[in-house]
C-alpha cells in the first residue's frame, strides 16, 4: 500500500522551500559522484526498494518539490498557476513499464480525463501532455506495440479535441526505435505530435537529421537511464558536445526544436544558436522539469522567450522521483534524512 500522496503547496517549486538540499548541494564530490548516479538509476527499477521507499515515513515536501498531486485536479491547478506566471506546460501523467492491458488502459483513460478537464478550465492552449509508451502498453507481450499505437492514438485524438498536442517521451535504447516508429504513424495523422530525443544516445545526431524537417517537433534532452557505453556516451563532456551537435542540427532545421534542458551553458549556447539561425523567439521554446530551476525558468519568460515546465501528477512517483535524484545525488542527503522523518 503506498502512503505518500504529495500535494504541492503553493510555491513548492521554489528552491527556497528546500534549505537543506541547498545546504547540501555545495559538495561538489557528491554533485559529481557517479556510482551513486547509477545506484539511483538501478534503484529506480528495483521493486523491492521502491516498496521501502513508498511505504517509509517519506517527507511530503520531497515528492512535492517535483511532482505537482495525485489527482488530474491537482495538475490543472498547477497548471493554471504556471500559464498564470507566463510559463507553459506539459502535463505527464506518471506511469511506466506497465505489464497489463487494463492498467495500460487506465494511463490513456487518464490522460483524456486530463486533457478534458485541462480544455474545460480554459488551459489547454497552454497545455499539452507528455506521454510514455511503456505506460500505455508497448512493453506488454506479443502486441504490445499494436497496443501502445492505439492507446497513444486515443490519447492524440482527445488532445486534438482539446485543441492542444502530445509529445513521446523517450525511455531505455531498447525502446527508441519502436517509439519513433509508432511516432511517424501517428504523425500521419497527428503531425504536431512531438518526438524525444536523447543526446547521450551514439544514434542522435542521425535521427536529428532525419526529425529536422516542416512543423516537426523535437525535444532534445540529455537522457535519463543507466546505458551502456555500446550506444551511450559516458562522460558529461561527451554528453554535452552531443548535445550542441544535435542542438545545431535541429536549430538549423526547418522543425520546431524544443531544448529541454536546465543547463546554464547549454541554455545560452541555444540562444546563440537560435541568433545565428535567425530563430525568432516563439520558433523554438525551452523546457524545464518541475521544481527543477523555477527562477531560471521565469527569468527566460520574462525575456519573452517561451518556456514549458514539465509538470507530473500521479500515484506512480517513485521511478521519477529516482532518476530526477539520479541526476542531482546532491539532492541525496535530503532524501535520505526524510526518509526516516517522522514527519
Ligand atoms: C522537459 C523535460 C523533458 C524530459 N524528457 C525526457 C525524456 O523523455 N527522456 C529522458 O531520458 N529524459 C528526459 N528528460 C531528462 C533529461 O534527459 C535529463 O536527465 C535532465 O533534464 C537533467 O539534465 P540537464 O540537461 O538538466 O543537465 P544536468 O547536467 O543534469 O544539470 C544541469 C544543471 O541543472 C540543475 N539541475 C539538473 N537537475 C536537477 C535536479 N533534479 N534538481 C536540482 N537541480 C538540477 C543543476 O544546476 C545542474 O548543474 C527531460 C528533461 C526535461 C527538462
């Protein structure tokens, strides 16, 4: 039975919030450990932690600093506050690795809750959903990828009601062709569906250039799993050259780049980039995880450029919740102290 239900108070997002991960986070020898990076990423597949960490005495205030509720309700709210401060938002019903038909049918049932109740308050202009493949059914048996397409199909069709898209997440390589397949079919007809992809990946720089095209719309990011060296770049230099490789590609290109990234160097190299190719702003947007950077975030809007907070809701935090820590192991101490909270 999971305990922790976060709800997020007004201004959770803020780091201010947070003291202690502020404390903590001047270690750089905890910033930059790797081994802990990939104890979190194991951590985030493995049910029997996942079981200690959902059912201990978990401080709500970890959960709520990334994730915006439980409830579709909880991720309207935070959206309005969002679109109300001149940020835009993707919406990501949490779910992943769903191993059954009818679970993977309550994911796409409540994305189009979501995506209705987002249209009835008037925000869907402001508001698209982020989507996971596994969570609506491409890791299930023999047709999980008939499965997944159909859910996925169901889930373009109640935001294009809405008058608003849907971006692919991209998980672990094992997915990434099967998920960029099933998105050229619903690009036929949805083209403003949005792909993912990862830079840490040896592969990204030629789907790049194969997504590089008309109205199509990319989000480039670092990624997220533990990969191996045969197809992923290891080092954070690596990662990074990658990323200003993809990000010259897709800026040059006539599609719709969308940088997803909280990195200070590579958010202004994208805007130099965006400079040189002659990009005015609104032709390409950032995006930033919720909770993740909120003042940057605004300092960006401000400046007239658009900006898209990804924002979560949902029972299923924990794999998040993992590899968000994973990226920031001076986060760790934080966690850990809240997990033997009373509180
Ligand atoms: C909108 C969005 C969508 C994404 N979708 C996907 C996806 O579909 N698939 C996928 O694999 N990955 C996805 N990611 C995650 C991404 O791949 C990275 O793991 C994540 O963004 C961290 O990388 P970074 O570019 O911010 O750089 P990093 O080098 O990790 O961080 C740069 C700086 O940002 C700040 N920062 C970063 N993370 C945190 C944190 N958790 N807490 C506090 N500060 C932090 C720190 O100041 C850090 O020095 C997404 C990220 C974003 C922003």
């Amino acid at each position: 039975m999971r305990r922790a239900t976060p709800s997020s108070p007004q201004g959770a997002e803020d780091a201010a919030a947070l003291p202690l991960v502020l404390r903590v986070s001047a270690d750089p020898q905890i910033k930059e450990a790797p081994v802990l990076r990939q104890v979190l990423l194991s951590a985030s597949r493995s049910p029997r932690l996942r079981h200690v960490v959902e059912t201990a005495p978990l401080s709500k205030q970890v959960v709520a600093r990334y994730v915006a509720g439980t409830t579709a309700a909880d991720a309207v709210r935070v959206t309005g506050r969002l679109l109300g401060d001149g940020r835009t938002v993707s919406v990501d019903h949490l779910g992943e690795d769903t191993l059954d038909r009818t679970q993977a049918e309550g994911i796409r049932d409540a994305y189009t809750l979501v995506l209705k109740q987002l249209a009835d308050a008037g925000l869907a202009h402001g508001a698209e959903v982020s989507v996971k493949l596994s969570a609506v059914g491409q890791a299930l048996r023999g047709d999980g990828e008939k499965i997944a397409y159909d859910n996925a199909y169901q889930i373009c069709d109640a935001a294009k009601a809405a008058d608003t898209t849907v971006t692919l997440d991209m998980e672990d390589h094992t997915t990434t062709d099967s998920t960029l397949s099933i998105l050229g079919d619903l690009r036929k007809d949805f083209p403003s569906a949005g792909a993912v992809l990862q830079a840490y990946l040896h592969r990204t720089e030629g789907d790049c250039l194969d997504l590089a095209t008309e109205g199509s719309r990319v989000r480039l990011c670092k990624g997220a799993y533990f990969e191996p060296e045969s197809v992923a770049y290891q080092s954070r230099q690596e990662v990074d050259r990658s990323y200003v490789r993809c990000l010259k590609i897709l800026m040059s290109g006539a599609g719709y780049p969308m940088v997803a990234t909280h990195d200070p160097r590579l958010i202004e190299i994208a805007s130099s980039l965006a400079a040189q190719n002659r990009r005015v702003q609104g032709s390409y947007e950032y995006q930033m995880l919720y909770g993740v950077r909120p003042e940057e975030q605004r300092r960006l809007a401000r400046i007239g450029e658009k900006v898209r907070v990804y924002v979560p809701y949902g029972d299923e935090w924990y794999g998040y919740l993992m590899r968000r820590l994973a990226e920031r192991p001076a986060n760790v101490a934080f966690f850990l102290r809240s997990l033997i909270s009373k509180k």
